[in-house]
C-alpha cells in the first residue's frame, strides 16, 4: 500500500472522474496501489532521486480534482507557435478538436481514450503509472496510419499552465504507429509558470511492422516543477526507431524509458541530452530489453552539469536468450562545469545469451582547460569559449536529430541554457 | 613593441624561466633556439597568457602596456597571437564559425564593426587560396582529424586572418614535411612587415632556411644565454646546444 499518498483521497478522487469505459482501468490501478508503495531512495531504481516531496502536491491536487482546469496557453505564446508542425495540446485529457480535424486529412487520428478504447491496453505495471490511471482524466490516442503523410511532425505538448492552482497532471498518450507508417513526432513538456507543480506522465508506442518514427521529447519546465514520466516503446518486426530526448528544464525530472524488441531487424537508437543547472535533478533511466535476436539498440546520452545539479543516468540492455545476435551498446558521457555537479551513472548489461555484440562505456570529465586556453587566445572570451565547447560536447546528440524544423528554436533553447550554466 | 624584462616563471616547484629578458621592435623576427626543456615553450605562452605558469617575478611590455594585467583574451585582440605547438582539436565546432567568432570578438575590442557572414566568408576563402590551403578547411571541425600539418597550416591561416602585431610560432615547423614547411613559410613570409613582428621557437636551423630571421637568440635553463644574427643558427647545427651550453659555463 502506498504509503505517501492517502487512498482513501485517490479512491474519492477517481469517482469524481468520467467513469464509463475507464472505469475498469482506475479500479485495477487503485487495487494496484493498494498493494503497492511509492518508489523511495531504498529502492536500487530509485536511490538517488527522492521523490517524496512530490506527494504532498499530488494530495493537495486531489481536493482539487473536481475543477476543471482549462488551458490558458496559446500556441502562439510557446514552443508550438516557434516549431512548424501539426500541434496537439494536450490539457488535462482535452484537446482542441479543430486540429484534430484537421490531422485526419493526413492519416493521423486523434482521440479521447475513453471515446476509443478498441481493446487499447493501458498499461498500469508500477505504482506510478496505477496513480496515472487513477487520476487522468482521460488518455489521448493517437493513430498513426500507413499512409499518414510526414511533410510536417506531429506535434504533442503537454500544457503544464498552472494558473487555476493545479498543483499535479496526470497525462498519458497512447501511439499507435501502423506497419509501414513512416512519421516524425515531437513531444514536448513546456509552461512559463513558475509554481510547484507536479506532472506524472506515461507514453506507450507501439511500432508496427517496417515503421519508423523520429521522435523529440523535449522537456523544458520551469524551475519549481517536477516530471515523472514513463515510456513504454515496442517494436513490430523491422521497425526502427531514432529516438531523443532534450531535458533542460524542471526541479526533478525522472523518465524511465522502456523499449521492448519483440521481432525481428527491430533497431532503436535512444539518445539524449540533460543540462542541469542549480537546484536541478535530472534522472534517465533507460531499458533496452531484447526479447528477440537480430535486434539492434544504442544508446547515447550527454551530460552537462553546472552549479549544484545532480544528474543520474542508468542505461540497461537487456539480452534474453534465444536473442542471437542482438546488437547492444550503451554510452554515458558527462561534462561537470562547477565543483558541486554531481553525477551517478550506471551503464548495464545483462545477457543470457552468447553470440551478441554488446559493449558499453562512461565518462566524467571537466572542459579541456588547454581547448579553453587555446579559443581564448584568439581572443574568445572565457565564458563565451565554455559555452562553445560545452556546445560542442552535445553537438553529436543534436545532430542525431532528423527533424529539421526543430534545428533553430532547439539551438535557441540549448544556447540560453548553456549562458545561464556560465553565469 | 615587445619587453621582456627579468622573467622568472615555475610550475609547481619545478623553475622553467630563471631571468629571461628579450626585446623585440616592430619589423624584426627573431628565433628563439634551445634544447627540450629549455624555456622556450614555457616563454610562448607565458606571452599569450596561459595561467598554468606561474610568474614569479619579471615583467613584460607590449605597447607600453603591462601585459600581465590582461587576460588572454585581451592580449589577443591587442594583436599577439599565438601558433601552438600541439594546435587542439575541438570537434564539432566549425573552423569558419571559430574563425568569425574571433575575427569578430576583436573588431568588436577595436570598436570596428562586426563582419558578416558573406564578407567573412570571401575574405576566408581568397586567404586560403593565397595560402593554398585545402578550402575544405573552413568546413571541417577546429583541427578535428587533421594531420599535424594540417593543424599547423591551420595556425597560419588564423594568423592571417587575425593580422596579429606580433605572432609567436611555437615549433611551428615540428612535424611538417619539405611541402607543408614551405606553405607555412610562405605565410609567414607574407604576413612578416614593417608593422609587425615575428618570433619563431624551433629546434632546428630548417626552417630558418625559409625564414629569414633578424635575429637569434640560444635559450638554455630558462634564460637567452647567446645572441646574434642568422649565422648563430647554422653554427648551431653544426655544433649542437649541448657544446653551446659548456662553452658558457
């Protein structure tokens, strides 16, 4: 039983949310709950991110479930209005159902879960999602068919405006990626409210067949909020997916990313970027799970870590066996710019198996100060060259990136951040 | 233009400079010959300002300014440069972006206007060409998998670019063959004038074959112990430091 959050609140809470096809769903959540606890620093999973501080929030959002909070942001007035792409905003479980006309003329549909549940598995399988099932208000599907056209990338942001005193969100976002479909997706956290605010997120996609999907997950929180958010990718036979994530914003951000292999030529490359800066905590923990052979994952995250920020990374490939020939690779390299940055990283192998090519790597490391040195003695200034280098260390990440609409507000976003590190 | 006066410096405990003193007037080059460990480095960079040296004692001049009290970065723009002797290899960062920024970074000290990226770019190329350097070099990483010559054409053709008042060569010649020796010697012959001036550190009388120096200077333990002109080189070669060395003791 949990432990942080009162059920007897979470069980009140849900009855006040639309029932009807979800009702299953919530009252296997809540059973789950009650069986199960929250994570804490005692779990091995979770021993360096404490997110206890969290739950009060939640409890506080709870009296408040029976409000409906509408969006306040325009998607002029963020990221949506920089990056030219078919914008979904998501608001606790709304959407704005002109764009979503709009989509069907490209092959992407959009809807409410509750509306299209079609034996839609929601899947509840740690405690934190059960709490995401108790409390969303609803899910958003998204389809994504065979012929859906990519000219432009799908874009879904999750609205974090906190203007109506909502102190926790509970999103989740279900995609369905067809056989053969071939799309581009940018999932973005953003808000320009800085109030407390606590955001548990779930994301499952489901690749089929010889699809592929290019996908940005872009968090930029402000500084007092926290995003919890689990990924669950599986992947049909032949399908591939190039994958970054972008985290520069937030007080405690976690993600768990999980992609399962289930056939065949699967292949995933899972990248990322964290830059953490004062009172920052950024944690990624990635599970490359191969449940076939002939699959290929990499994995490749930088790290920039400034002022007291701490950052953890743990990166697992799993190889179960029969999985011949498994392609495996996991990478962690990490740029301290201050003397209290602080990072745990923990590359992982785990293989049952023999004939597969695995290898997996880690590093710590501070600006060459001899790189330094040489750009100011061109006459750079000191801060101006950190930020060049510190550029640099993540450039191979960036340009990783197969969205090109992305390239200048990403640029914008990193080179900001990367000033305000400096400072 | 330049005065070096008394110039003590160390790493940790260990004295590399022990009372060098050195001038150098505008139009002149000078070469500073020694053996390994002898200073020559340490002196190069003391000049462009690496605060890995520590200064103990000595002064150093430049335009009637005291140099010490400048960062690096303004010692740059005020017109040193320095071509180093193992030039660094920053990848990912774009040799033209570098070379803009810091083409910029001192017009914008000297209150000229910045370039843009045109201009920039045609004076970069008609540089290159002048120099025959490979014109993929402006694209390519900052030194990033270039060839020890390369990295040190690489130097020159920043020299050129930054039109520094005095350029320090750091054994620019190491590591080059007779064709790359020469493209470097080419542009530091064009860039050597009245207005400017030139010390070249090296091992070895070679490439003072195809710089003429004004003047050579023998630097032993951290201070010049002989003097003289181009002729002190090719007595060198002959002779060797290790006989220049006894004969002053």
């Amino acid at each position: 039983m949990s432990a942080q959050i009162s059920l007897e609140l979470l069980a009140s809470a849900t009855k006040k949310l639309t029932q009807g096809e979800l009702s299953e769903t919530r009252s296997n959540a809540l059973s789950n709950l009650r069986d199960s606890e929250m994570p804490s620093t005692k779990n091995e999973e979770w021993q360096y991110t404490d997110i206890s501080s969290v739950f009060a929030l939640c409890e506080k959002s709870l009296h408040e479930t029976s409000k409906k909070v509408k969006s306040t942001v325009k998607k002029e007035n963020c990221i949506a209005g920089e990056i030219d792409a078919h914008w979904i905003m998501i608001n606790n479980g709304t959407i704005d159902t002109q764009e979503v006309k709009k989509l069907r003329k490209i092959g992407v549909y959009v809807s409410l879960l509750s509306k299209n549940l079609d034996n839609t598995e929601v899947i509840i399988d740690d405690s934190l999602s059960s709490l995401n099932a108790v409390l969303m208000s609803d899910a958003i599907k998204i389809t994504i068919s065979s012929e859906a056209e990519n000219k432009k990338p799908i874009g879904i942001l999750f609205d974090n405006d906190t203007s109506l005193s909502n102190h926790a969100s509970n999103f989740r976002c279900i995609l369905e990626v067809k056989n053969n479909a071939n799309i581009s997706i940018i999932h973005a956290h953003t808000t320009k409210i800085n109030a407390p605010h606590f955001t548990n997120s779930v994301v499952q996609i489901n690749l089929g067949k010889n699809s592929h999907v290019e996908y940005l997950k872009l968090q930029n929180y402000s500084p007092k909020q926290t995003l919890i958010e689990k990924s669950i990718i599986n992947l049909d036979l032949n399908a591939s997916l190039n994958y970054t994530s972008v985290d520069i914003g937030g007080q405690l951000t976690r993600a768990d990313i999980v992609i399962n292999f289930n056939d065949k030529h699967a292949n995933a490359i899972i990248n990322g970027v964290y830059i953490a800066g004062q009172n920052q905590h950024i944690d990624n923990h990635i599970s490359a799970n191969h449940y076939i052979g002939s699959t290929q994952s990499s994995q490749n995250f930088y790290g920039v870590i400034g002022g007291n920020g701490r950052c953890v990374f743990n990166g697992k490939a799993l190889v179960c066996e029969g999985a011949i020939g498994t392609n495996a690779n996991q990478y962690n390299h990490n740029l301290l710019i201050s003397e209290n940055a602080e990072i745990n990283t923990k590359p992982e192998l785990e293989i049952y198996n023999d004939d597969v090519k695995c290898s997996h790597g880690t590093t710590v490391g501070q600006l060459d100060k001899n790189a330094l040195f040489y750009m100011q003695s061109r006459g750079i200034d000191e801060d101006i060259a950190q930020q060049l280098l510190t550029k640099t260390f993540i450039t191979r990440i960036l340009n990783g990136i197969k969205i090109p609409c992305v390239k200048n507000s990403l640029e914008n976003l990193i080179t900001n951040k990367l000033q305000k590190l400096s400072r | 233009m330049l005065e070096i006066k008394n110039l003590h410096a160390k790493v940790g405990t260990t004295n590399i400079l022990n009372g060098l003193s050195l001038t150098i007037k505008k139009g002149e080059v000078h070469a500073i010959m020694g053996p390994n460990g002898s200073g020559k480095s340490t002196l190069a960079r003391i000049i462009a300002g690496d605060d890995s040296y520590d200064v103990t004692d000595g002064e150093i001049h430049y335009k009637n300014k005291n140099l010490m009290e400048l960062s690096p970065e303004e010692r740059s723009r005020e017109g040193i440069f320095l071509g180093f002797q193992y030039p660094v290899e920053i990848p990912g960062l774009n040799n033209s972006q570098f070379l803009k920024a810091a083409l910029n970074a001192k017009r914008k000290y000297l209150g000229i206007e910045e370039i843009d990226a045109f201009e920039f770019l045609k004076m970069a190329r008609e540089t290159i060409k002048r120099l025959e350097i490979d014109p993929s070099f402006l694209n390519r990483g900052v030194n990033e998998g270039f060839s020890g010559g390369e990295r040190k054409r690489n130097e020159i053709l920043q020299m050129t670019m930054l039109e520094p008042n005095i350029a320090i060569l750091d054994e620019t010649d190491s590591g080059l063959d007779i064709d790359a020796l020469k493209v470097v010697a080419k542009g530091v012959n064009e860039f050597r004038n009245q207005d400017n001036a030139v010390i070249l550190v090296t091992h070895y009388q070679r490439l003072l074959e195809y710089i003429k120096p004004d003047k050579v200077h023998v630097l032993s333990e951290g201070r010049i112990i002989r003097s003289g002109d181009e002729s002190l080189a090719k007595e060198l070669e002959k002779t060797g430091y290790i006989a220049e060395k006894e004969s002053k003791k």
